[in-house]
C-alpha cells in the first residue's frame, strides 16, 4: 500500500486537522504494516500558485517552454505523480473562514490538469485519478457537519470526484475551540468516524 498524507494546515506544529491524518495514518501503517508513506506538509513545502506566470507556462507545448516555464510545470508534475501513485490519500482539512485553507487551495488547482488528470468527452468531463480511497480529516472550531455553514464537505466531494476521487472516507473533529469538554469529544467523535472509514 501506497499511502500519501496531505496535510492542509498554514501550521507545521500544532495543527488539529494534521493531528487527526497523523491518527488516521498511524491505523493504516498498524494494518498495512509494509505500507510506504509519502507525507507532503503543505505549510513546509507549498504547491506553487496558479498565476499568470503558471498559466502561461501549463498552456505552452512543452518543446516551446523556456527553462523557467519548464521548471513550474515540473512542480505540478510531481504533485500529480504523488497522487497517481497513492493507494490511499489522507488530506487533513482545517477550517479557516468558512472554506479551506490557501495551501489546500493551491495544492488541488496544482493536481487539476485537463488532459492529465481529467478531461472533457462527448458524454461530460472525465476524471482520470481513479481507483483511490481518500479519507478526509477534519478539523473545526465550532460544529458544522451538515450545515449549511459546511461548505467543505460538498466543495471537497465535488472536486475530488470530478478528477475520479470518488471513494471519500469523512472523518470530522468538530467543537475543537468550544472547551476541554467539546474538545475531547470533538476528537472522541473522530475517532468513531475513523473506525468506520477504514472498516
């Protein structure tokens, strides 16, 4: 089993939604004892952003590439071979106003290339990353699971399912900012959510 962490944080220390893939990764490694980890801190090491620079050099032929338009795709080239290469994909996902964090942002606009990881038919568009189990971690201040304040959950399924991610594992850390008492069950509730993602 290949396993790629993906941790969504602007913290390298400290992070609830980073606490919560450390768990759930740590039972995939008890389970899967030979499996190999690739771990990607985003907040260490950021995927780059898609700018102008970017777009110009993602829609140029790659023979007509300068060096330094070569090297940018090169960096998208090989967050995508992490991601076509992982059995399993275990993203820590913080809260930050409502939405996901900047890192996470740019980290999935890195892996989203039409002809490479998804493409348009006759039928509708295709996603081309298939075959993945992905469990998502969680992590809130407050509670929002099933909300309308949840915007995550449904922009995470969307996207993720439009590259061919469809087999979502959801694993929610809620309350994490409301008391010693909502926290501990926040993470309490985690844990139960773990154990049915990897049933």
């Amino acid at each position: 089993m290949n396993i790629l962490q993906i941790n969504g944080s602007a913290r390298s220390e400290g992070a609830n939604s980073t606490r919560v893939a450390n768990d759930i990764v740590a039972r995939l490694k008890v389970a899967n004892p030979q499996a190999k980890l690739v771990l990607r801190d985003l907040a260490r090491n950021p995927a780059p952003v898609v700018d102008e620079a970017a777009l110009g050099a993602l829609f140029t032929p790659a023979e007509q590439r300068t060096p330094e338009q070569a090297a940018r795709v090169a960096q998208s080239d090989a967050l995508i071979a992490e991601v076509q290469a992982a059995d399993v994909i275990v993203i820590g996902v913080p809260m930050y106003n409502f939405s996901i964090s900047v890192q996470l942002k740019n980290w999935i606009d890195a892996i989203a290339r039409a002809g490479v990881t998804f493409r348009y038919t006759e039928n509708g568009p295709e996603g081309l990353i298939k075959g993945k189990k992905v469990i998502l971690a969680f992590a809130r201040g407050g509670r929002y699971r099933g909300t309308p304040a949840d915007t995550q959950t449904p922009f995470l399924q969307t996207v993720l399912g439009f590259l061919g991610m469809t087999d979502l594992r959801l694993v929610y850390a809620e309350g994490l900012n409301m008391g010693e008492d909502a926290a501990q069950q926040g993470f309490a509730e985690a844990e139960a959510d773990m154990a049915a993602a990897l049933a």
